[in-house]
C-alpha cells in the first residue's frame, strides 16, 4: 500500500487546520496499582506540559493503555481522530496545531533544548528503566507485582517475563546492561548536573517562561524524588536529592500547574521488612517520612564527590547530542 | 442390502496361497468404492473363482446359516492384542451370513477408526480343521501398521483461505493407539497455525472415549475488523463415542488460551481500546448428531449440533456463549435436493469483572455464511470495523441440482450442483437480559433483518471443503452493511 505515508501525511495537514477538539483524553496506565517509574515520568511530563500549554485535558486510566497506544509505550493523547503517543510527537503535534512553548526561542537556544532533552531521555530514561528492570531487589518486590497486577494468573508471569527481556535487551544494546549501579548513579549525577547549571539562577531553563524542556524535567524529577525507593537503590534520590536548583523548580511547576502541595521529599528510605503495595501507594503522597541518609547513600556521595571532572565530560555529552 | 449374488459354498479355498495377489485388487476396489455397501459384489469379483459353466443362482444370504469359528488379524507387530481383541469381539454374534459381513464391515470401520493401520484387507472363508462347526466361517483382517514416524506436506482450504501444511505425527506410539502429531500451517493471508497435540484412545469399552491434549499457537489477521489476533493455548478434549461409529457425538473440553490483541492502525476506537493481553480460561461441551449420507453434498438426513461454552474459571474474560447449528436435507426427486440450514447464537456476560473480548463476539457475513454479504459485512459496525454482536441467528434454504445434461456423470461431473437459494439472518448487539419482556427479545427476528436471493455452482473438494461461485442479489439490508454482487467463497463450513 504506497499511499498509506501520504493518506497520513494529508490526513495530518488536514488536522492541523481544524479547531482543537475538546477536551483531548490522555491515556495512561493506572497510576495506584500499575504504573512504573519510567512510565510515570513520560505522563507526568506530557500532563505538565499540556497544562503549561493551557491545555484542558482529562485523564484516562486503562489497564491497557501500553497495548492501546500506537507505537506501544504510554502516554498517548486522543485528540480527535487523532492519537498520538510519547512526548516527542505530543509536543510536535501540539505546536503543528498552533501552541508551542518554544516558539519565540532563538535557533542555539532551540538546539540546546533538543540536546538537554535527548540527555535527559537518554539517561534518566534508561536509568529508570534499569532501577524498575535490572536491579534484583526492585525488581522482585516492586516492578513485577506492579507491573502483572491487573492480570490474571499465570498471565502476569509471562508478560512480566515478556516485558523484562525487552527491557533486558534495550539496555544491553544501548550499553546500561552491564553498569553497576554506581555507575548508573553517576551517570544521573552527570545529567543532572548539567541541568542544574543550566538552570542556575533562573525560575525555568530558557527564561521566566516554561518550555517542553520544563515539562519533561519536571516529570522526571518529580517522578524519581516522589517514589519511594528500597534501601538498595536509594541512592537514586539521594543523587537528585543533592540538586536544590532542579527540585526547586519541580516544587514551582507542581505549585504553578498541578496546584498541589509539594509533597517532594529528599532520600526516603523504607526498610525492607515493613514495606508492603499499601505503603507504597499510600506513602508518595505524605510528607513526614524524611528519613536522613542511609550510611551507603554517604558513602556513595563521598565516592562522586572526587570526580570533579564531570561536568567537562558533561559539556562533550551534549556537544555529541546537538551533533545527532 | 436384500439378496445379492453369491458364490457356491462348497468350493472351498486354500487361503493365503492362491488369494495373495489378489489381495492389492481387492483393496484397490474396496477404497474406491467403499461408501457403498453393496460389497459383497466386490468381494466376489475378488476371490478367484472357478469358471462355471451355469449361471449363479440368486441366494439369500439371510438364510445362509453362518457361525464365526475363529477371526485371524494378521500383521499385527507393536499393536497390542487387547484393543484390537475388543473391537472384533461383535464378530462372533453374526447368525448368518449377511450378518457376517455387516458386521465385518463395521469391524474394519473400527479397527480404521484406532488410527494404527494404513490398509485392512478382509476375508472370510469357510472354517477347516478338527474343530470347525457344519456352518463355520473364519474372518481373516489382513492388516499393515503404520510407520513409527509419518509426515507430509499438504495444502488445504478453510475459512476463505488456502494455506499450506506440514506436518509429521508418529501413530501408535504405544501400541494402543496412542498418537503424537504436530502441524504447522502458513496460510496466503500470513495467518500462521502451530500445534502439537497427544492423542489417547480408550477403546476397549462400548463407548469409545478419545482424549487429546494440544498446545497451539495461532495468528489470524482481521481486516473487516482491524485486529490482528494471535492466541496461544492449551486444549484438553474428551470425545465420546458409542461404539466408535456412532452418529452421537459428544466432546468436552478445557481451553486455556492466552490472546494477543493488536489494533491495525487505522481502526477505530472502540476496537482500539479492547487491544492487549487477555487470558481465556473456558469449557465447553459440543454434543452432535449426524445422519448425513455426505458431509459436503448431502442428500438425505439431517445434523443437530449444540455447544455451549462457558468462560471464567481463572483468567479475565467470563461469557456464556451457546449455540445451535441444524441442517435438514429432503430430496423429493433424483435431481433436486432441498437443504435447509439453520445456525444461532447467544453470548452473555457473567460477571462485571470479567470483559468480554471482540475476538469473543459473533460475527456474520461472508461467502459460504450469509451469502451476498463482505466477510464480517453484516452487523454491528463502527467507522468501518465489523465489531460483532451478542445473539445471532441465520437461515439458509438451497435447492441443489445436478449439473444439467450431466457432463462426466458418475465421474468428475458429480463433484459440482448447481444451486439456488435464499438465506437470511441478523445480528444484534443487544445485551440480552431475560426479565424484559419477551417481545422485545424477539425483535430480533422482526427487526432489520437481512435478506438475500442467488444462484451458483457448488464444488467440493476433497470430500471436506467446498468451493462456491455465486451471483447474488439482496432483497433487504441496513445501509452499514458491506454488501457483494459476486462472491467466491472456500471453506469447510457452510450455512
């Protein structure tokens, strides 16, 4: 069928002049009992973003949402006839229809946001991916039950299966397979090291306006700072925990946008034995469990302390990222 | 069968020596020919015989006096002697003659129906030696086992497709008739088929009992609905049988199949959002009676099939699904035949925690269904899609003939009818509930019903599928409906 790029590609243009249809539904796993970190990170950055676009939207839970969503990851936007999924293409498709964050952005400025957000894709992305799917522990007590409980038995083995070689696989390709999780820990540190320099001293990354760039941030601190971590990968809000810039302007945005108080909290730590699925749904949302520091999230912080070389490498990150 | 030609009775024949030869010829004969059961015809053509100088008389062979002396199975190597000792056990009730060879008849039935013998000869010969009675027969099953290991390709036809198949199967493992096979199909629509199932017979009683257990893994591409649906799963199936030939039938089932939902990109929404993961978990009884003469072409007799299904024990789809399928055939003159077919269905949910999938729906529509309709044509739609419906009912009523001026009669001829028809039926989604009044159920059958007329040649394949060419022409139809002039349909089942 020669026509289908071209059918899509008219049926596009089309879209693109008729009037926004209201309200747009977003689609997303369920957030209780369901979804999982790298998932959440994607929806609360699409929901920031639509908000900052002024955009009225309702959110729709499905069990299925992954399956639904045309090119199979979550969240993906009805708008119409029109459904579109990831926020890359959200956010193209939404400036095609006229409102764009960054459309008064000069062409560096421009370029550098396309570089900090394929940095932040490429590395809070995969380190998510690598918390939920290769770390042992998470794995067994958090992801698997997450992920298989709104299947029956035996299904929920074998998609968890199913989806653990994929993962599995992605990350062996892309070269996270084999890091410690130190490594994936520097590898946050150096990510958002370079966001926090570029954020220092101002309310959002390009000015006093928010950009995509906000959104997807906002998504992904928020998401990694709110999530109660096990004691073996703690380190992972401990690592974010040390950026007071980034949390700062996640507080702002969830103030501004979502109209909610602040509930980020730095380095919480649940013990293994007390944590349950009840803890952990009902515990994002307190604020009294400020726990300090484990001795390991020390150790680790003494440990990235001496490299103070990582923001160069940091800077020739992002040169190779405008690059592609 | 009534009087039929014999031979003379006091010829006795060495067996074995002289006949051997012979015996390729008269298998050669009996498979050609063997739905009728005029077969002693052959029988006689078979055994060598002394050329007589008078005519044969007419005998009636009721009156021929027989008694089964002893039955002798030869080339039996792996199989044991305990199932085939039950199935020829029937032999030694025969009275006379007649019954002797009815009942040697229904024996090889049998024995074919085990599934461990490629060919069975029969013989019957007049008993000899000290311990043979006045009237004594002996019967003789000339018989050759399969191969340990057997596989083919071959391709086949069914549900508007033709795919190829191969497939390997080792007969008789055990010696009781114990079979392994696995198939692999690729149909030209990419719907690809993958199954292995192990087969137990328990024959050894009056009622046949056949228990299979398959894993399967299907892929099936839906584009009148926009799916794409693959299932992997696990069936376990108890077929039970009077006397292995019997016409009822009964199976029993447990399926537990794992289904992959995967939406085609342009479709709508509502097909969409049913996209993903489900686990069915079900059984289902199938109860069947068949007094056809012929599968594909009958002529006389009728077929009443029930099944019922019931899904939800574990997994996350929970239905009642029933239905009902009958064909009725009449033929008041040598070339005419009226058949009419009758098919209905019900699906219900049981529970509200338990979905019910499209890929559970009913779906009507198509060139060997409701004639004159697009695969899936008739029903409930939505931007396009066929979504299917909850309760269902269709009715066909054909009239068949031969071809006119019979070309190859009795020959290749015979494979074609000509027919007319008219069939109709609808579909509905329309949560049936029973407190509600009667009438509004029955709306079905009032309420935009499909119709359409037509006529066509008919052709069957291979005695399993048949192949149809029609022109149609419809008399009532709703707008969403997909409708076809001309329609070339394959498949195993027909309304």
């Amino acid at each position: 069928m020669p026509d289908v790029l071209l059918s899509d590609t008219i049926a596009m243009e089309l879209g693109a002049q008729e009037p926004w249809p209201q309200p747009i539904k977003l689609y997303q796993p369920y957030e209780v009992e369901q979804i999982l970190l790298p998932d959440n990170a994607n929806c609360l950055a699409v929901q920031a973003y639509l908000k900052m676009c002024g955009l009225e939207f309702q959110i729709e839970p499905r069990s299925n949402a992954e399956y639904m969503s045309p090119s199979g990851r979550v969240p993906f936007i009805q708008c119409g006839a029109f459904l579109v999924s990831e926020f890359d293409p959200i956010v193209s498709f939404i400036s095609s229809k006229g409102s764009s964050l960054s459309g008064e952005l000069g062409a560096t400025d421009k370029a550098d946001m396309r570089a900090y957000i394929s940095l932040v894709n490429n590395v809070l992305v995969n380190a998510e991916q690598y918390v939920c799917w290769v770390d042992q522990a998470t794995l067994i007590s958090v992801t698997k039950p997450r992920h298989g409980s709104v299947y029956p038995w035996p299904l929920n083995h074998l998609l968890n299966w199913q989806k653990q070689n994929q993962i599995t696989k992605k990350l062996n390709v892309l070269g996270w397979y084999n890091k410690s999780l130190d490594e994936v820990f520097g590898e946050v540190k150096n990510c958002c090291t370079a966001l926090a320099e570029r954020l220092e001293g101002k309310t959002y990354f390009f000015g006093d306006e928010p950009t995509e760039l906000d959104a997807l941030v906002y998504g992904h601190i928020h998401a990694l700072t709110t999530t109660p971590f096990l004691p073996s990968v703690c380190g992972m809000s401990a690592t974010i925990g040390r950026f007071q810039q980034l949390i700062e302007h996640c507080r702002l945005v969830n103030t501004l946008y979502f109209k909610k108080e602040s509930d980020i909290s730095v380095g919480q730590v649940y013990l293994h034995d007390t944590m349950s699925q009840d803890s952990f749904c009902n515990s994002t949302g307190s604020l009294e469990s400020l726990f300090p520091l484990t001795e390991d999230s020390f150790a680790m912080l003494k440990a990235n302390e001496k490299n103070d070389s990582l923001e160069e490498t940091c800077h020739l990150d992002l040169k190779e990222f405008v690059i592609g | 069968m009534g009087t039929v030609l014999a031979k003379e009775p006091q010829a006795p024949r060495e067996f074995g020596t002289t006949s051997h030869n012979r015996t390729d010829q008269k298998r050669e004969d009996y498979r050609k020919d063997y739905e009728h059961s005029a077969y002693y015809d052959q029988e006689r053509d078979a055994l060598p015989r002394k050329p007589t100088l008078d005519e044969p008389k007419p005998v009636n062979l009721q009156r021929v006096r027989a008694r089964v002396d002893k039955v002798h199975i030869d080339g039996l190597v792996r199989t044991k002697d305990d199932i085939v000792k039950a199935q020829v056990t029937e032999m030694f009730k025969a009275k006379d003659f007649q019954d002797v060879i009815v009942r040697a008849h229904k024996v090889r039935g049998k024995l074919d129906a085990l599934g461990c013998f490629g060919n069975i000869g029969v013989y019957i010969d007049t008993s000899k030696g000290s311990d043979a009675t006045p009237e004594g027969v002996e019967v003789t099953f000339t018989v050759s086992e399969m191969k340990r290991i057997m596989g083919g390709i071959n391709t086949m036809v069914g549900n508007n497709e033709g795919s190829i198949i191969i497939g390997a199967r080792a007969p008789n493992i055990f010696g009781r008739g114990e079979r392994l096979q696995m198939e692999y199909s690729y149909g030209n629509k990419s719907s690809t088929n993958v199954s292995v199932s192990a087969v137990k017979p328990f024959v050894d009683s009056w009622l046949h009992k056949v228990l299979t257990a398959s894993v399967f893994s299907t892929t099936n591409d839906l584009p009148w609905s926009g799916y794409k649906q693959c299932d992997t799963g696990f069936l376990l199936d108890l077929a039970l049988n009077r006397g292995g030939t019997g016409t009822l039938k009964h199976n029993l089932q447990y399926e537990g199949t794992y289904r992959n939902i995967s939406a085609s990109k342009q479709v709508t929404f509502r097909v969409r959002e049913q996209s993903g993961p489900s686990l069915k978990s079900a059984l289902r009884y199938i109860g069947c009676i068949d007094k056809r003469d012929s599968l594909i072409f009958p002529t006389t007799g009728s077929l009443i099939q029930f099944t019922t299904e019931v899904a939800g024990l574990g997994g996350n789809i929970g239905f009642i699904k029933n239905e009902f399928v009958m064909q009725s055939n009449w033929s008041p003159h040598e070339f005419a035949t009226f058949q009419l077919g009758f098919q209905s269905g019900l699906l219900q949910g049981i529970s509200n925690d338990m979905q019910i999938s499209i890929c559970d729906n009913f779906f009507l529509g198509g060139p060997l269904n409701l004639r004159g309709f697009d695969m899936r044509g008739c029903g409930p739609r939505c931007e396009g899609n066929s979504i299917g419906g909850d309760v269902y009912w269709a009715l066909a009523l054909h009239l068949y003939t031969p071809l006119p001026f019979r070309p190859g009669r009795n020959s290749f001829g015979d494979l074609f009818r000509l027919h007319g028809f008219i069939n109709g039926g609808n579909l509905t989604n329309c949560s049936f509930k029973f407190d509600r009044d009667l009438t509004e159920n029955l709306k079905i059958f009032t309420n935009n019903v499909r119709c359409t007329t037509g006529a066509g040649i008919a052709m069957k394949l291979g005695n399993v599928a048949r192949v149809e060419l029609n022109l149609i022409m419809p008399l009532l139809f709703v707008r969403s409906d997909v409708l076809q002039q001309f329609q070339l349909g394959i498949g195993l089942q027909y309304l």
